[in-house]
C-alpha cells in the first residue's frame, strides 16, 4: 500500500462513528510504525483534514467532517457502473434498493459529460440477464450487519432456520460472505457446533452484533474457508471435452487438485468434493461433453437419473 492509498483509507477509518484510535492500533492495522502514522497526520493537516486527539480515546476526525466528492474518469465510471448492475441483477431485494440508492448519489455529484455517460451504462450494460429477468427477488439476508462485523472482528448472535425447518439461536465469528449463484452464505465459527460452519444469509434472522471480538485462527485464508476438508468428500475425475474446459472450470463448485491435458480433445480434472447428489446433477448441463471416471457412487447417481429422465419421456409417449 502506498503513501496516498494508506491517508485515503486512514480518514475514511476515522470518519467512521465511533472510530477513535490510538497512534498504536492505527500502526498495527496498517502494518506501519507509529512514526509513519505520526508523518501521515501531519500530511493530512497541511491538506486541512481536521484530525483532533482525545487521551482516552485516541485520534479521529472532528464531528461533521466529510471528504469532499470524489471524481472519476470514464473507465472508473464504466467499471462501478458493471459492479452496480452486477448488485442491481441479484435476487436480494435489499442489495438491489442500495445499489440503485449508491448510482443516484454518483450521479448527484457528476459533471454533466459523465452523468450521459452513465446513464448510458447503466441502459445499455447487463449483468447476468437471465437472473435479472427471470428470477424473483427476495430477502437475503442482513448482509450489512454481518459485514460490519467481519470488518471490526465481532461476534454475532442470530436465530438460525435449517432446511429441516429447525430453528436455534447461534453465536458466531463471522469470516467471510460468500456469493454463490442465487444466494449469499457467511462463513464462520459456530460455536454451538465448535466448527467452521457455513449459513445461508436469507435464513439468518436478525443478526445482532456482539460485543465480544473474535481472533483469527492459524493458516486461516479464504481457500481454507471455502475449500475446507471433512470426512464425506471424495476423489472426484472428470474427462471433460477441450471445448467445453473453460466453462467447467469458471463454474465449477470446488477447486481444482489436478488438471491434465490427456490427448487433443480430452482434459482430465481431479478435485474434491463431498455432496454427490448434488454433483450429479451439476453435471448434466454438460451433457456428453463430461465423462465421470470416479469416484463408482457418481457413476451409479448419473445412471440412475438419466435411466429415471428416459422412464419419464416413455411414460409420457
């Protein structure tokens, strides 16, 4: 990070509510020394940043004090316009509402050049249009809140829905959330299951944060979070067509151990993975172009639900 990038993210730290800290824990969060914060302080009163001390609470900005509009370009213009519409074609009603609320206050603030621009973009630039199109919007879920945690290390305490229809009050430390498809997940220590769990954001019900912090595990990094290990996964091997490679591994659900170019039209791929049933029918959308080669229980769940879509097209002849 450099100089500038550091004084930006320090005033927007100390903009927050509540965001007083110490010369120390402003060293420690941006992996500098206190000298250098001390130097940063004295660059931002020379810009008249107005940053004020208090000797208990440490260093922030005086109340009131805003950063004044940023401006962009046009290629930074068009690439948040492809992040809004990407946010504005999710089935999460909230997120949609937001993204709209965030492009107007761009546009409050834009030159009369950029602002055609925009508008433009946001007609004429689709993200995902068949989830756009076709999906029905709903609730997913208290995203903010469980953001907020993850940024300051809190814990959160929520009630918890289950497929089953079971719901418990959980206590968790919040690592990440994750995007996947139609739905958001968070990632987290559970400490009613003592293991890293995964939760469906739309059945979190009113997440509230805690004020206890949370401290990160060893080796803990979002592969290991997302791709963690346990008992029910499998060796999985995929022959799959060259033509149709890429498009497997862009949305494939795991990651990948192997790949393997096996002859010119063929490409081996080896990975993990520990819901077969889901799997199974994961694959189908390719069609002939994926062979599974293991492991034997896949082999048998494509068998029987090609032999059960054939059984239903007779019945229906």
């Amino acid at each position: 990070m450099n100089s500038a990038e550091r004084r930006l993210k320090l005033i927007l730290l100390l903009q927050r509510p509540g965001g007083k800290k110490t010369v120390q824990e402003l060293a420690d969060i941006f992996g500098v020394s206190r000298r250098t914060i001390f130097r940063d302080f004295n660059v931002l009163s020379e810009i008249n940043v107005p940053i004020n001390y208090d000797r208990y609470t440490g260093y922030g900005l005086v109340e009131g004090y805003k950063m004044p509009p940023l401006m962009f370009n046009s290629k930074e213009l068009a690439t948040i316009m492809v992040g809004l519409n990407f946010v504005k074609s999710q089935v999460d009603q909230q997120m949609v509402q937001d993204a709209t609320g965030v492009e107007l206050k761009i546009k409050n603030v834009l030159p009369n050049e950029l602002k055609t621009l925009m508008t433009s973009l946001g007609e004429h630039t689709i993200v995902d249009p068949y989830l756009r199109f076709n999906s029905n919007q709903k609730k997913g879920g208290d995203w903010y809140v469980i953001s907020a945690a993850i940024a300051d290390k809190k814990r959160i305490q929520f009630t918890y829905t289950t497929k089953a229809g079971n719901r418990s009050t959980r206590k968790i430390d919040p690592y990440l959330l994750v995007y996947f498809q139609d739905h958001w997940n968070m990632v987290g220590w559970s400490h009613k299951r003592g293991d890293i769990r995964s939760f469906v954001l739309d059945r979190a019900i009113s997440p509230v944060i805690l004020e206890e912090n949370w401290l990160s595990k060893p080796n803990m990094n979002v592969d290991s979070l997302i791709f963690r290990y346990n008992e029910f996964k499998k060796i999985v091997v995929l022959e799959v067509e060259k033509s149709e490679i890429d498009r497997v591994r862009a949305i494939l659900p795991a990651k990948i151990i192997k790949l393997k170019q096996i002859n010119p039209k063929k490409v081996r791929l080896r990975f993990e993975f520990d819901n077969m049933p889901f799997l199974n029918h994961w694959l189908l959308q390719f069609g002939t172009s994926v062979k599974i080669i293991k492991p034997k229980v896949l082999i048998s769940l494509q068998k029987e639900t090609l032999n059960a879509m054939i059984n239903n097209l007779e019945k229906k002849d």
